[in-house]
C-alpha cells in the first residue's frame, strides 16, 4: 500500500523559510511523477511545484517560482519543497502527491502558517 507522510510544516515569519517533506512508504519515488500541492481554506487546491519522473526537472506554479525548489532523495524515497522568502497569505495545508498516468496518491498535509 502506498502511503505518503509529510512533515516540516509549521508557523513562520514573512519573508522567512520553510523546508517541509514528504516520505513515501510502499513505493520507489522515481516511477511516479511527484508534486506538491497547497490549499488554503475556501480556496481552490493548487499545484505549486512537481518533479517529472522522467526527467527529474522540476516545474513550478508562477506564484512560487523562484521561491520554491522542489528536490528527490530517492536513497532516501523522499521528496523536498524548500520554500523561501514565504509572503503573508492564508494558511495553507501543503499536500505530497504522486501520479502515473490516472493513477493519483496523496499524503494527509501539512500546515504551514505566515504570519506576523
């Protein structure tokens, strides 16, 4: 059974970094194709970062790019988003993903908070 646990989620400054992950348990992270995705409360969920499998490039939504770098361990079959230079918006929870083709797993978030 796959299962996708995220952590390193948490409460920070604007302007401040955090660096949550997401280990994949049941699974090789290399044959998916691995994303993050965020959703903050009334709000559409959204994809911010994924790694294609193919390739190992790394795509990113124009609200995080150039903030935001999404890495693989697949030593450690973990995924990162390192997110920088985080702006004042609504919490979000940030979701672990992987896909190939119509199949789809999710992790069960982690919160991340901007706040002054």
């Amino acid at each position: 059974q796959v299962q996708l646990i995220e952590s390193g989620g948490g409460l920070v400054h604007p302007g401040g970094s955090l660096n949550p992950f997401c280990v994949a348990s049941g699974t090789l992270i290399y044959i998916w194709d691995m994303g993050w995705f965020r959703q903050a409360p009334g709000k559409q969920r959204e994809l911010v970062a994924r790694i294609v499998r193919k390739t190992d490039d790394a795509n990113y939504s124009d609200s995080v790019r150039g903030r935001f770098t999404m890495t693989r361990d697949v030593t450690k079959n973990t995924v990162y988003l390192q997110m920088n230079n985080l702006e004042i918006e609504a919490p979000a929870i940030y979701y672990c993903t992987s896909n190939f083709f119509s199949t789809d797993h999710w992790g069960q978030g982690t919160q991340v908070t901007v706040s002054s």
